[in-house]
C-alpha cells in the first residue's frame, strides 16, 4: 500500500495532535505485516516496541547490528526479546564492504575525517538499512523533533524519499524527553543501563560518550563533528 505526498500530509496535520498509541494503531492497521519498527533500543525505541506490544503482539521490529554496539545494547536486545516475545530481526553488515573498508583505512577510520565516517555509517548502517526495509510499505521510527537541529523539521507521518517513497511513521516525533522517561517508569519498560552512567543517546561504542551536566542530548555522538553533521544517514531530512 502506498500513499502520495498530499495524502501523507494530510494524515501528519490529522494526527499531529494525537496521541502516540492512535498513531500506531492507524499505522498497524493500514500497513501490517509489511511495517516494521527500526529500533537501535534506545528508550524511545523501547517505549514504542511497549506500545506495539499491546496494540498487535505480531508487531515487527529489526535492528542493525553495525559490529560495534556496546555489550550493554546486546544485553538489552535479549532483554527485550524475552520480555515482550520479540522476533527481532537484525541485520548484519556486508562482509567483504567492512573487509575492504577496515584494510583500507583502519578499524578506527571514523576519527580520522568526516568522510570516512560516514563510509563506515554507510556500510555498517545505511546498506543494511535499505535491506530492511525493502519489501516494507512502512516503517516506525522513535525520533523525536527535540533531539537535534537536523530533526526539527519532522512529521508523524511522511514520505520517505530516500528509502523508496514508503510511508515513515513517527509517532513520539512531538515528545520530551520527560515524557519518555515518564511512560519508561510507569510501565517497566526495559532500557539501557548506560543510561545510568551519563549517556543520553546510545549508538556505537567508539562513537558515543556520556555527556555532562547542560550538554546537548546529542553531543555523546560523533562528538569531535559539528552539529549539523551528526546524522549517520539513516534519516534523511530535507531542510525546511
Ligand atoms: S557510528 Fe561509528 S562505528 Fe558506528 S557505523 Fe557510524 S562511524 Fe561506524
């Protein structure tokens, strides 16, 4: 099923005011089971596999497994699969491309330009992302308006240009991170202890840091790039 940009926009300014769960819900509806939840478990991730979960419990998540995820982050994948009965799928990157790539410029290539590390976003994320999602009419997304300057701009529901112009439903696009954090406690949903140790956006381990008191949520990330480079080219967003 597909819909067109006007239908699409209609649909973000219907929901716009909704609340998360009638988002989902719409989103299941219409599009299951070719809709599927990227999830890197970060918490926003976590609350809306806690929302799918008591919306259909045959909903569908996938994640990328870049090779360079921290322990804590598997940990958390098993967690959740038990807790919620989650066929996870998750995807690898190529072999050969991360072969080429690590004789080429090293295993530590990402702190050396801004180029290659994006090469290796794009080979560790970005190529097994466009596996996930073909065969999709749709997919979820936990991004929030209020995590970074490239985000502002976001819909609940949009035409993803760059990935096939399927449907990207986004529906805790318009929440604070209190509210995250607030649906996390009442309803024991599992999250990612490291957290709890200073980090506030959770990614690769060499390419993320906890942050201090007063920083940006995403300053952990990519921290010796600039603000506007810090998107991993997972989400694609054209400037308003
Ligand atoms: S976040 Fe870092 S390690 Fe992970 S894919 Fe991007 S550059 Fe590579």
């Amino acid at each position: 099923m597909k819909l067109s940009k006007k239908e699409a926009d209609k649909l973000a300014e219907k929901f716009e005011n909704k609340e998360p769960q009638e988002v989902l819900k719409w989103a299941l509806d219409t599009f299951h089971p070719k809709i599927s939840l990227a999830s890197s478990f970060g918490a926003e991730d976590n609350v809306l596999v806690d929302m799918l979960s008591k919306i259909n419990l045959k909903f569908r998540v996938f994640t990328l497994d870049t090779g360079r995820l921290n322990q804590e982050t598997y940990d958390l994948i098993d967690k959740i699969r038990k807790k919620y009965n989650a066929q996870i799928e998750v995807y690898y990157p190529n072999t050969e491309r991360v072969e080429k790539m690590v004789f080429q410029h090293g295993m530590n290539l990402f702190y050396d330009s801004v180029d290659y590390r994006r090469l290796c976003c794009r080979i560790r994320k970005v190529e097994p992302l466009m596996r996930a999602l073909s065969g999709l009419d749709a997919w979820i997304t936990g991004l929030r308006r209020a995590q970074s300057i490239t985000r502002t701009g976001i819909k609940k529901i949009e035409i993803d240009e760059a990935h096939g112009n399927i449907v990207k439903v986004n529906p805790i696009v318009d929440w604070s991170k209190e509210q995250v954090w607030d649906y996390i406690k009442k309803n024991d949903v599992p999250y990612n202890v490291l957290y709890d140790k200073g980090y506030a956006s959770i990614g690769c381990e060499p390419c993320t840091r906890p942050i201090k008191p007063g920083e940006d949520i995403r300053a952990g990330r990519w921290w010796w790039e600039s603000p506007e480079m810090k998107e991993c080219g997972l989400h694609v967003h054209k400037k308003k």
